[in-house]
C-alpha cells in the first residue's frame, strides 16, 4: 500500500475513534444527568442549564471512555460503605444547606454547623456518591455550572477550611496584588500564605499524608502525552469510595481523585463567598489520582499552588485536563 491510502486510512480510523468517543461521552453524561436529577434531586430547570454548558464542549464528562479505566465500579463503590450508598444521606446537613450531599463551613471551635453562612458540596461534581467525577472542565465551565444550580465556585480559603476542619476568616493578602501582574500577585499571596499556615500543615484526615487512605492508587495511562484527551485516561475512582479520606467537616475526597478548579481572589471585590460575579485568578486545589505513588507537589489543606496554566477564571481559555474537576459552594 502506498503511503496516500496508509494516511487516509489513518484519518479514517482516527475520526472513527473521535466518532466513537463522543458518542460514548454523550451516554455516559446522560447517566450522570439522571444520577443527579434522581438521587441528588437536581430540578429540571437547573438540569437543562448544566445541560446546556455540557453541550458546547465535546470534552466535558467523566473521562475519555475509549481509553479511560476506573479504579474502581459504582457498584464496589457502594459495596465498601457501611450499609451502601444510605451511608452519605445526611438529613441535617441537608435541613441547614437546602441541598443533598453538601456540608456546612463553620469554624467548630466558635461556631455551631447551624451558623454556618456557607456549604460546600461534600463530592467532587455530580456531587454524587459513587459516581465518577467530571473532568476536562475548564475554569469558566466550572463556575457556570455551579451557578445554574444557584450556587458559585468556591473561594480558595473555602475549600482550605472544609479541608483543615475550621472555616477561618479570609486572609488574603490583597495589599500583594497591587500593581502587579496576576502571575506576579499569585506569586507574592502564595508565597505569604504558604509561609503562614507550612507550620501547621495537616491533611484532612490527619497531621501526616498517609497512603491508602483516598482515591491516590490508580495508574496514568502508558499513552499518557502529556494531556491530551485521546492519550490520557481519566482514571478515577467513584467519589466516597474511600469513606475515611474526609475531613472533620464531613467533606470527601479532597486529596485524590481529581484536582480542583477554585477561585482565587486577587482583590476583595472578587470573592464569590461575598456575592461577587467578578470573580478572580484560577487556583488548582488538592491531588489526584496517581499521588501515592507520584506526589508532584504539597497538597496539605491550606497549601496554594503557584499559577499553573493561570487565567482569570472566566477566560474562556482558561485549563482543563484529564485529573482536573471542581466542586461548588452555596451562601445560605
């Protein structure tokens, strides 16, 4: 065969796989739609907005399936929680945050989880236990999903306390961001920050990292190019399948599994937790799901990240990979 009929032949096959997977990650995400509308009780309105989002991408979902291998079933999920999937059904949680399967963020140390002013939601998105988290999302996505459910992105020092156990009083360094640029700022607030809490660092099941506890035992892809969709499997666990990777907070799988979209602040009028649409700079949260074997880089709770692949949140080019997700926070 000659070297023209060998390449169409290749781009023939090539768009046949394209094909394929998208037809797969059309299934799949109409499987996690109904998850969400039947067991978190997402309303039809809300769902056909995030619907909506899902649809302009040809990525969005739980992973490549055509190359993608779970660690883990939905239903060895469920087979490893004590009295299955029941086990998460939090009815006051639910009465104080006016949603299934998120907790409250308070500071226990002053604070009842009746005075909390925020939630977070206790999974990576769906937001449902044993389903697998979402990922090839970017920043922008995120927030916009977030918001047609009527909830945002959460703020870096959120998801900080939902991780430590104690949701502290904001401390961003702001008079850092002045006049310079993002990366600059981020580079300034981050190296404060690190500074302040590196002392007291804890993860959110104990005071040192400990393998086998989260969703950090799977395997990247041997195709694994350095990102790219068709070379990298989105090789997660089902969310909760490791009941004691919590904090004190009752939040999960916040160290494993899939790093996290977050907004980081850059000025006060950029904090989603005060109200703001405007919101600031990305901020990649936790670890993912290769980290006992692999650990990149520090994912103690209140560690923050240097600007990888930076943008404003709502950049319409901002990141999105094959370990990345997010998770949302609600003011209530």
């Amino acid at each position: 065969m000659s070297i023209l009929p060998r390449l169409l032949a290749c781009i023939t096959l090539a768009f046949a796989a394209e094909g394929a997977a998208a037809q797969g990650l059309a299934e799949l995400n109409a499987g996690m739609f109904r998850e969400m509308q039947q067991r978190r009780g997402v309303s039809a309105s809300e769902l056909a907005r995030v619907k909506e989002i899902f649809a302009r991408s040809a990525i969005i979902g739980q992973g490549n399936p055509a190359i993608t291998r779970h660690a883990l079933t939905p239903e060895e999920c469920a087979a490893r929680l004590p009295g299955g999937i029941g086990y998460y059904d939090n009815p006051r949680f639910e009465q104080i945050c006016g949603d299934k399967y998120m907790a409250p963020l308070y500071d226990p140390r002053t604070q009842s989880a009746s005075q909390a002013t925020a939630c977070i939601d206790q999974f990576e998105y769906p937001n449902v236990p044993c389903t697998y988290p979402v990922v090839w999302v970017k920043t922008s996505e995120a927030a916009q999903i977030c918001a047609a459910e009527g909830k945002r992105l959460c703020d870096a020092h959120e998801w900080e306390g939902a991780c430590a156990g104690a949701l502290e009083a904001p401390d961003y360094r702001f008079d850092l961001a002045e006049g310079v640029s993002p990366s600059a700022a981020v580079s300034r607030m981050q190296a404060a920050h690190n500074a302040k809490y590196e002392p007291q660092r804890a993860w959110a099941y104990g005071a040192n990292y400990q393998a086998g506890v989260c969703a950090a035992a799977s395997f990247k892809n041997g195709s694994c190019d350095g990102g790219s969709f068709n070379g990298c499997g989105s090789n997660t666990y089902p969310t909760g399948s490791f009941p004691g990777c919590t904090s004190p907070l009752k939040v999960y799988d916040l160290h494993g599994n899939a790093a996290e979209h977050m907004n980081l602040p850059l000025s006060p009028g950029q904090m989603s937790s005060r109200g703001s649409t405007t919101l600031g700079v990305t901020e990649m949260k936790g670890s993912w799901f290769i980290w006992d074997a692999v650990r990149a880089h520090p994912d103690w709770c209140r560690w923050r990240a240097p600007f990888w692949h930076g943008s404003s949140v709502m950049s319409s080019g901002s990141h999105a990979n094959y370990h990345l997700g997010f998770r949302c926070c609600k003011s209530i």
